[in-house]
C-alpha cells in the first residue's frame, strides 16, 4: 500500500465501515420502466462520481443507501462511485457505508487513491 502519513493508524476496513456485498435478485426482477429502485450491476454503470441509471429492480437482495461509496468488486476490481439515491447493488458491486466518525468523502478519495493497489 501507499504510505499516506506516518501520524495514520493501519485499520481494516471493515473497522471503519459497513461493507455490504451485492446480491443479484432474479432477473424477473429487472425492468426499464422505472418500477422499484435503481439498480447498479457494476463499473458500466459508473459516471465520473455517480452511476447512471439503465435500469431499475422491484425486488431487491441488497440495497446502498444515498451516499454510501460504491465499489466494483468484479474485473475490474476498484473503481468507486457514490450512490446518489438509494438503489439496488448486484454482485458486482459492495456499498460502504463509513461510520459516523469517518468522513465519506475523505474515505471516497482515499479509495480512489489506492484504486490501482485495490485492482492488483
């Protein structure tokens, strides 16, 4: 990894966040006519901060919340977004949600950071 600050302390991630992996629900389950909650499958979806939305889902296994930080988790491994609305998040995708005393976006540009050291 990156040496950031020797003032930081090494902590998992999970220390600091909740991490929520996707789930994909049925494909029954997806449409373009706007019926349920956005739904994100992965980096294609990705703008330059948020995802555009091609698709919704009426029956979601796991959902990000607004501002929770969305990263691809399938090749390729790293790339981040924020959910700009609550949404569904298939498998290639995990929502971190960092806790009250991390600051997102610090936490989005840390990520962004260490994007290639993720990837690898």
């Amino acid at each position: 990894m990156k040496m950031i600050s020797k003032n930081w302390i090494n902590c998992v991630l999970g220390d600091i966040s909740l991490i929520i992996s996707g789930q994909s629900p049925e494909s029954s389950a997806y449409n373009k006519n706007m019926d349920g909650l956005p739904f994100f499958q992965g980096k294609a979806e990705f703008g330059e901060v948020y995802p555009a939305v091609r698709q919704w889902c009426n029956a979601p296994r796991k959902i990000a919340e607004k501002d929770d930080i969305l990263i691809s988790v399938r090749a390729p491994a790293g790339p981040t977004n924020i959910a700009n609305q609550k949404c569904a998040i298939g498998r290639g995708l995990a929502a971190i949600r960092a806790n009250k005393n991390i600051s997102r976006q610090f936490l989005f540009n840390y990520l962004r950071f260490v994007e290639s050291d993720i990837a690898r």
